[in-house]
C-alpha cells in the first residue's frame, strides 16, 4: 500500500545542507504493522513528515495505494491527510478549548463528509473503544496523559484512515502507561486492519512487527 522509492530529504541550514535522509526505498504491504528504529538523529522523523505528506521530499516519490501523494495540489493533500492518514505523535496534542469527544469528531466536522450527529456517534463509540467512556465531556487538562494519548488515537481514527503513522506517541510516557498505549495501537492495527507504521525505542514492541526498518545515518540498514 506504500512504495517510496529513492527518497531524500535535505535540509538547507545557516550552517549549509543537512542530509537527513539519503535515498530510502520502502515497501510497506496493506494491514501491516512496521516498526522504525534507529537513534535519535537518523532521520526517523523527516521520514514519517515525508510519508505523512507533511514535509515535502527533496527527491524521489511516495505513492500510497498508487497515489504519487507529492503530486497533489494543496488541497488535493490537505484532504487526502485528513481522510487518509491518522497521525499519533508525542506532540500533536487536543485543542485545548474543547471537550474529548469535540477533539476526536473535528476532524470529520471539517471534511463534512458525514452529518454532524453520525460523527458524533462515532466519536462517542472511537472514545469507548479506547477506554475513554467516561470521559467524552472531559477538556484536555482534565484527562491524564495516558488519556489525552487515548483521545488522539480516537481523533486519528475519525476517519477510517489506511494508514496510521506513529513517531514515538509514547516516549513522554510512563512505562505502565506506555504499554497500554502501544497494546491499544497493536489492537487497533489487528482488529481494524489499519497499516501501522510505528517509530519506536522499544526492542520488544518491535520486535512484534510484520517488518523492522532500522535507520542509521539516513538510510535503511539492509
Ligand atoms: N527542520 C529541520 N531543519 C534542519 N535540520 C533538521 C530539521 N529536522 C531535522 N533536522 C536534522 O535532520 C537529521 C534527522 O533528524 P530527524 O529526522 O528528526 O531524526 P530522528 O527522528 O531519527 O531523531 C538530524 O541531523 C536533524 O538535526
Ligand atoms: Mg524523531
């Protein structure tokens, strides 16, 4: 389902380029859950922003269910984002003015694809299925972090993606906390059959994975 083929991604600094990822081929079948490792500074995150459509490539192509996604217009991306692809990293964080359960719908609310009260029911049911049932009413400073997390996953799910990226949703984590995260991620990846692609530290979650791509320097270690 993503095929990204010579991908390069090199940043222009005061200091001259930076090459943080440097010709990366990467084949990832539907419904699979892949795992990214590699130390801090090999280039995981400039990777996922590319694959994400968030940070465009300096060269090569990615196509996502045979979509060369960098050749869309602005909005053509801005959709293909919203609808396609969930987005579970350390930082995207909730609005802060809003309740759980607005935070997880505002995703469809802007697509308007579907009627308000159908995406209200599925943010109320996203927000049961990751435990969060009591909690549709609660604002982000009144949930944990361990629920906020929660609630981001529901928010990512709004929209039926095929493709969830997750760059090291839990290294603020506690480890209890941290492992309830990752089991909910691996059910969702199992049960929904969303493609899972999973930046993380963690040997033994990675070790779960249908496929390991180890980064160093910019590029997959063969
Ligand atoms: N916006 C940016 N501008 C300049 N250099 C960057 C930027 N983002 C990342 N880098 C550099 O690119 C390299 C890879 O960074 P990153 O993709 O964040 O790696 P990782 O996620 O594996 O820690 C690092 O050398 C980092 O300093
Ligand atoms: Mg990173």
């Amino acid at each position: 389902m993503l095929s990204c083929r010579r991908l390069r991604k090199t940043y222009q600094t005061d200091r001259g380029p930076v090459d943080a990822v440097r010709g990366v081929d990467l084949d990832v079948a539907a419904r699979h859950y892949v795992a990214v490792i590699g130390r801090s500074g090999s280039g995981k995150s400039s990777l996922m922003a590319m694959i994400g459509g968030l940070s465009q490539p300096s060269a090569g192509s990615i196509l996502i269910e045979g979509a060369d996604i960098w050749s869309f217009n602005d909005n053509a991306m801005a959709q293909f984002r919203n609808r396609r692809i969930g987005y579970i990293f350390q930082f995207a964080s909730l609005l802060p003015t809003l309740r759980a359960i607005d935070n997880v719908a505002l995703p469809a609310l802007l697509d308007r694809h579907s009627g308000t009260a159908d995406t209200y029911n599925r943010a109320a049911q996203l927000l049961t299925e990751v435990g969060l049932g009591s909690h549709f009413d609660a604002y982000p400073s009144e949930m944990s972090a361990g629920e906020q997390r929660r609630t981001v996953i529901a928010r990512a799910l709004i929209n039926n993606p095929i493709l969830l990226l997750a760059d090291e949703p839990t290294s603020d984590l506690d480890v209890e906390t941290e492992s309830e995260i990752m089991a909910l991620l691996l059910n969702v990846n199992h049960e929904r059959g969303t493609t899972l692609i999973l930046v993380t530290h963690n040997l033994a979650l990675a070790s779960k994975a249908e496929q390991v791509v180890q980064i160093a320097d910019g590029a997959i270690v063969p």
